[in-house]
C-alpha cells in the first residue's frame, strides 16, 4: 500500500512532462503551419500553379499610325513565339531538335542546345522556354514540316510593320521586341499606342501539355489607341527625294527638311538623310542608329545664321524702326563700344534701302536696325517669336536654343544677334517664326498628330489650330512678305523660285563651332534656306532645308539650298493643285556649261541673264555639273548652281579683314618667309634660284589682300651671262599661284 501511495507523484511528474512535450510539439507544429500556410502559403501557392499551370501574356494590339489622308503608315501584325518544352524532347533526340531549330530560326546550335538540356548544376529540365519572338508564319510552317512533336510550340504574338519603311523614318520611329515605342512618335505616345496586354492561364500535366478537363483563365487584351498625324504622306516623299539628292551632291554630314502649313502650325512633313528602314533598323549599330534616329529640326541646334534678318527686319517694320523709306550705309565695319563688327563684304554695300539690305544680307543695316529697337523691345520680339522656349510640337527630345539672357547684352553683342550670331536656334523654331512673318503676323502652335481615338472611334486627343499670340502687326506681316518675296527675287536665294508662282525666303549660312563648343570652325558650316509659296497673295506652304557641312565654298553655300526648296515647290503645286498666279515670269533656257572653265562658265550664264559663283581658286577648273540643268527652263536672274572638278569646300572665298602686303624687296628668303607668317600671307620662289636678296615682288609693297594671299618672288642670278642683254637675264615671274 505505501509503495502504491510513494509512486503516484511520479506518475504525475511523467504526466505533467508529456504534457509540456505535447503542448511544445503542438505549438512548434502550430508555427510550422503558420510558416508554411500564412507566412510561405502565397509563394508556395503560385510555385504549385506554375508546376500545373502554364500562362501565357497575350500581346495587345499596338494602335495603327496614320497619315492625314488615312493611309497607314505604322501598324502591328500577328506573328509567332516559339517555344520549346524540354520535358517532352526525348534526350536521344536532342541533338536534331537542336540542329534543325537553330537552322530554320537561324539562331546559334549551342544556344538552343543549352535551352531545351538539363541545368548542368540541377540536372533539371526547364519546363518551358522561349527560344524567337516575331517569328513570320512562314517560318512556322518549316519547322512544323520537321515534325518535332509537343518538344516545340507556338503562341501567338505581335510584330510592327512599316508598310512604307523609309518613308518618316525619324517621325515615326520604331519599337523594341516587346513592341514598346524607342523612338519617334512610337515612343512618345508609347501609353496611347501600346494598349494592355490580356493573359491565358491553362492546366498542364508533368509535361508540359494541357490537360483536355482542364480549366482556363482567360483574360482579353486591351487594343492601343490610333492616332492620325497632320502629316502627308506624298509631301513626305517629294521631301524625302529631294534630301537624298541633295546629299550625295554636296556630300553633306546630314540634310533635313521641314514643310509646314503656315496657317494652321500643322507639320506636313519632316526628314533626315541619311535615314534607314525601319522594318530592319540596324541595331547592331546603336551610335549609328541613334543618330539617325533624330529628328534633326526638333533635337539638334545651330547658330542662326543671316536667316535671322527676315527676324531682325521684321521687329524694326513692326516697332516703327525700319521702314522701306530707311537708308543705311554700310561701309564695310563698324565700332561699336571698341569692338569692330565687320559686313562679309568690308568693301562696303554702300546706302542701301530695306529691301536691299536684306537682299545683300548686310550685317551692318540688321546691327543698325537691332539698335534702334532697342535691347528690351528687341528681345521681346526674339522671346515672342518663340526662341529661347520648347514649341511643343510633339516630337521627343526637342531642344530649346539658347538665347543670351538681356542683362548681359552690349552693343556689341546685340548687332552680332542682328544678324544671326551668338544665338541659336531649331528647325522648328525658326520655321514657326518664319510663319508668323508671313501669315499676318499669329504665331501659331505647331503640331503633328491630329488625333488620338479608340477602336469604336472615341476620340480620346484632338488637336486643332491654335494662335499662341500675336507677333508684329497684319500691315508689318504684308511688308515683310514683299521683303521676303524681292529677296527670293533679287537676293541670294533667287534659285528657289518656281515659275509662274510667287516665292518669298532667305538663305542663311553659319558657322559651326568646334568641339570646344566656343571656337567657331573655319572649315564647317550649316547652309540653309526657308522660303514660302504664295497663291492670291496668301502663303500656302512653307519649306525649310538644312545642309549640314555642305562640301561646298562658302560663298555658294548660302544659295545652295534654295535651290532644293525651289524643285520641292515645284512638284508641290501640282500635287495640292494650286494655280499659277496671273502674271507670267520671266524665264530662259539654261545654257550648258559643263565642260567649260568655271571663269568661262559664269561668264555665259551671265550672257544668258542668270548669276554664278566660283571661288577664284577654281577659275580654272572644268564644270563638271549645273543645277538646273542644261535646257531646262528658269527664272531670268536665278542662280546656278556649278560643281567643278575642284569643288570642295574652301574658306579662300571668306570675306576677312584684309592685311597690307609689306616690303619684300632687299630681304632675304627667311626673313622675308617669317615677315609673311606673321600677317598670315604666304611665300613662293624659284627654288633652282633663291639665294641672295629678293629682288621682286608679285604684289607691290601696300597693296590689300587677304590672309592666304601667296607672294612670289625673286632673286637675282648668281652667274648672269655676260653675253647676254642685263634685262634678259632677269628671269620673268612665273604666274602667281592662285590665292589660298
């Protein structure tokens, strides 16, 4: 009885321990569900549904991109994704899967080899892989002929056609695999074009094959919005022939155009050459591609250039300034506060009126009339016009220009503005300004898309004309059309005239700067022109071309570009239907002047009525092509263009202070060599006969002439022949190289 009584305590410890080890088994097992159901239970969920599962996103239908006219310029089709299941691809049979894929795909053997074998560090198989997107149905068809079994599938996917592909190749843009917008408008209006991706979820079993009793998750892509741009598609190809032309002729860096409706702001077209099709752009070569991905009359800048006089003579006619009664003379320089702003011709143009002072294009008549505004009212004027701020056209990566602040602006500084210096500018800019001149004077918000609507036609953006402000006066935009209409006239942009129909522009030519980005080049320049079509004395269209390091003199740069502005109207009128105006201009046949020296060639031309420019470096070289061609009809007065065997560009033509040739007479050759250097002239003699001291000189002692200029000289002969006659015996100076 006492040993029963004794062993009950213990019995009660050994209970009470059981107890406690349940109570801990229960709430480690208690956290251990907690862990797997709570904590790990959504991550452990979606790994099940991956193994019995498979999903699939399904490509939304990117949105179509269309002209003004409606013809599709962008648009996505259905292709393919290939995929490979490696569960369901016997080992043995490896090796053909692999050959035979990478072959009809063309992708690499090893690649596809490592996709569909094991994890070498797992062993395991992936169960599902995708080896090409946006493949053709084609192709499909071909590996279906292989008979590969259920190791290769197919979903379906989405890929961008272009059906025109180089047609608005920088507008555009293109789109990356996964048919998101890069560049261009496609990457601009990514959010409205690219519509929402739908998705399919499907039981499978441990192979990868769906399970006929199986359930599916079907969720509907969402289509992207159409947008429709202000653009037309056959202005864009007239642009377009006519930049590639252009470019191989003046072996350009880069040419640009622009065309715009000066009434409305709207973009009618815009290019860059060299461009690329964007059904295969090279993306192998990204600097290459990036490049020309810009849309250069949006993206890049330049210094202004004798363009901005239309600016210039347009703030002096509308503040009350400038009028065409004005005289101003210009005598070559002028000081202003101790600095000595110089005309590109010091010669001087003399007193000139206002519309001669822009068809000369005198920077000394726009310093003149910039002053006389004034530096406050004149930089409302550049502020009003638009310089210095976005235009907001729609087009990405749009630059700004740069326009000095006013307070930091002397006299100095705003006649070199005047006329296009130390101010710069985009293609944009300066055409939405050169439209305000015109139009009566509204600037006008640019913009290229029309509108954005929905698949049932819900018009989700619409753009329409807007006026942003008025810039100068009705009666000052009249005077300034007839400025503009003497300049592409009388000017040096009078080979942008179309016959039968009223043109009105300026050419403009600047400097680029070095790398620096403050020394201005002397071998490197922008060649522009902008000019407008008038009918009934009403601007219908406005076009801008920039030859970007035209291999061309500087002197001909300035009216090269009119010339393709000219041959784009041309072809435009007929397209839009515009009728000629009443009067007839006056034309002759073009005479050929291939093959002659370009001395002789400008001399005929100017027989016949029309103007040419030849640097005196090539006088004597031969012609080897004119624009416009020979028989063609022309404007009396307009300039022909003349490429000779010689042409490249030159800055011997350049207009600069000019130096005084010193005496050379009694020196000898190396102190005679260093004394040109110094003035930047140069020394050539008779290198059989150059001992002594000179004796002549070709350019007299005092004479002007440019830096570059070559001197030639003489010296007297160290043996002269007694039996000779003393004049006889001075040898007869050669020809004096050409300058520069």
């Amino acid at each position: 009885m006492a040993k029963t009584t004794a062993s009950a305590p213990k019995i009660k410890r050994k209970l009470v321990l059981l107890m406690v080890f349940s109570g801990l088994l229960m709430l480690l097992l208690a956290l251990r569900l907690t862990q797997v159901m709570i904590i790990q239970g959504p991550e452990l969920k979606a790994k099940a549904e991956m193994q019995w599962t498979r999903r699939q996103n399904l490509a939304a239908q990117r949105g179509k991109i269309v002209d003004r006219n409606g013809l599709v310029l962008a648009q996505s089709g259905t292709a393919y994704r290939v995929l490979a299941n490696p569960p369901a691809i016997a080992a043995d049979d490896r090796v053909r899967v692999a050959t035979e894929v990478s072959e009809v795909l063309g992708l690499n053997y090893d690649y596809v080899m490592e996709r569909i074998s094991p994890n070498p560090e797992t062993g395991k198989l992936r169960l599902q892989v995708q080896l090409k997107r946006q493949v053709e149905s084609s192709v499909i068809d071909q590996l279906e002929a292989l008979q590969l079994g259920s190791g290769i599938s197919y979903t379906t996917d989405m890929k961008r056609y272009y059906p025109f592909g180089q047609l608005f190749t920088q507008l555009i843009g293109f789109t990356g695999i996964e048919t998101e917008g890069q560049t261009g408008l496609e990457a601009e209006y990514n959010s409205y074009l690219a519509g929402t991706p739908g998705r399919l979820v499907i039981e499978v079993d441990r192979k990868n094959n769906p399970l006929s009793y199986g359930e599916q998750d079907y969720l509907a892509p969402v289509e992207g919005y159409n947008m429709q741009l202000t653009a037309d598609s056959i202005t864009q190809s007239y642009l377009e022939k006519y930049l590639k032309q252009c470019y191989e002729l003046n072996r350009a860096t880069s040419v640009s155009g622009l065309i715009m409706d000066p009434n409305t702001g709207e973009v009618l077209s815009t290019s860059t050459y060299p461009s690329f099709d964007l059904n295969n752009p090279p993306r192998d070569m990204v600097t290459e591609l990036m490049s020309m991905s810009r849309v250069r009359m949006v993206t890049d800048t330049y210094e202004a250039g004798s363009m901005f006089e239309a600016i210039t003579a347009a703030a002096g006619v509308d503040s009350g300034t400038a009028t065409l009664q004005n005289q101003y003379d210009c005598e070559g320089s002028k000081i202003f506060r101790l600095e000595k702003i110089v005309c590109w011709d010091p010669a001087g143009h003399g007193k000139q009126t206002l519309s001669e002072a822009l068809n000369n294009s005198c920077y000394l008549a726009m310093a003149d009339i910039a002053l006389a505004t004034g530096i406050n009212e004149f930089y409302d004027y550049i502020y009003n016009f638009g310089f210095g701020t976005e235009t907001n056209v729609g087009i990405p990566s749009e630059d700004t220009g740069e326009v000095i602040h006013r307070k930091y602006i002397r006299e100095s500084d705003l006649s070199r503005i005047a006329f296009g210096e130390n101010i710069t500018t985009t293609g944009i800019q300066m055409a939405n300004a050169f439209c305000a001149i015109i139009n009566g004077g509204t600037l006008m918000q640019p913009y290229v898309v029309d509108n954005i609507t929905s698949t049932d036609g819900t018009i989700i953006l619409k753009n329409e004309p807007t006026i942003l402000r008025r810039v100068i006066s009705s009666s000052a935009s009249a005077t300034m059309r007839t400025l503009l209409e003497s300049v592409a006239t009388r000017g040096k942009g009078s080979n942008a005239q179309v016959l039968n129909y009223t043109v009105g522009g300026i050419s403009g030519v600047s400097r680029k700067f070095e790398e620096d980005g403050v020394t201005p080049s002397r071998m490197r320049t922008v060649a522009s022109y902008i000019g407008y079509l008038s009918t009934n004395d009403t601007p219908q269209l406005v076009c801008m071309i920039l030859i970007d390091e035209p291999q061309v003199p500087y002197m001909e740069a300035s009216s090269i570009a009119g010339y393709w502005v000219g041959k784009i109207f041309s072809d435009l009128v007929q397209y839009y239907g515009l009728l000629p105006n009443p009067q007839q201009t006056r034309t002759d046949t073009v005479p050929d002047v291939t093959n002659m020296t370009a001395r002789d060639a400008v001399y005929a031309l100017k027989q016949q009525g029309f103007s040419a420019y030849t640097v005196k470096a090539e006088d004597a070289a031969t012609v080897v092509s004119q624009f416009p061609a020979a028989g063609t009809k022309a404007p009396t007065g307009s300039i022909i263009i003349l490429y000779t065997t010689m042409t490249t560009f030159t800055d011997s033509e350049l207009y600069k202070e000019q130096v005084l040739v010193p005496r050379l007479i009694g020196k000898r050759r190396q102190d005679a060599a260093d004394t040109l250097a110094g003035l930047g002239l140069v020394l050539a003699f008779d290198k059989t006969q150059c001992t002594g001291q000179i004796d002549t000189q070709s350019i007299d002692e005092g004479t002007p002439v440019d830096p570059g200029t070559v001197i030639y000289v003489t010296f007297p002969d160290p043996t002269p022949s007694p039996t000779l006659d003393p004049a006889a015996a001075t040898p007869a100076a050669p020809t004096p190289l050409p300058e520069g």
